[in-house]
C-alpha cells in the first residue's frame, strides 16, 4: 500500500526554536520525546509526554508535519492524512546535547 500525503511539498528546513520542549522549558516540566515541526521549527514534546506540546502546536497553527527530534529517529508524521513517512535523507540537524527533563 502506498503512502499519500498531500503535506509532503510543505516540508522546510528549519531552525529549532528551543532546546526541548519549548512550553515544557518554561514551565519546568518533563517530557519523553521531543518532535520539531517542519513548518516553522517548533519544538514540542510527544503524545506519550504529559503535556503533548507538539499535538497542541498542530491543533494550533494547522503545521500539518513533524519530524521524530529526539531522539532522532529518521520519520516524520503528517497530522492532516495521518501517515507516518521517511525523513531520514532530510534530518533537521541538532545544535548539540538535547537536555533531558524526565
């Protein structure tokens, strides 16, 4: 079967605004996994994280992708078609060691 995602063309390089979790830096609280928006570079902690930042920025801008930050796992997940698909040839790069807050 294959994978159709209309959100594809809308993948950028971008810059990481934080990082970790932004919302969860500010507030102090922990998160599991982290997910970057490939969008606008929002970092945002998973659904298996208390808060689901990530989810939340998607419920709030509309940004249809994001890609697996931390630990980098090559994937991206778009929102809209829900489909998981390969980033793994266009990583977003880190900027160093990720703080860990669990």
């Amino acid at each position: 079967m294959a994978i159709f995602c209309k959100h594809l063309s809308a993948i950028r390089d971008v810059v990481p605004s934080a990082p970790g979790c932004e919302e969860c830096l500010k507030s102090g609280d922990p998160w599991l996994h982290l997910r970057i928006c490939r969008t606008c570079g929002h970092v945002g902690c998973c659904d298996q994280s208390p808060n689901r930042h990530a989810t939340k920025h998607f419920h709030a801008t509309r940004h249809p992708i994001i890609e697996a930050y931390d630990p980098p796992e090559g994937w991206g997940w778009c929102y809209v078609d829900e489909v998981m698909f390969d980033l793994s040839g266009r990583p977003t790069p880190h900027p160093g060691p990720i703080p860990r807050f669990y």
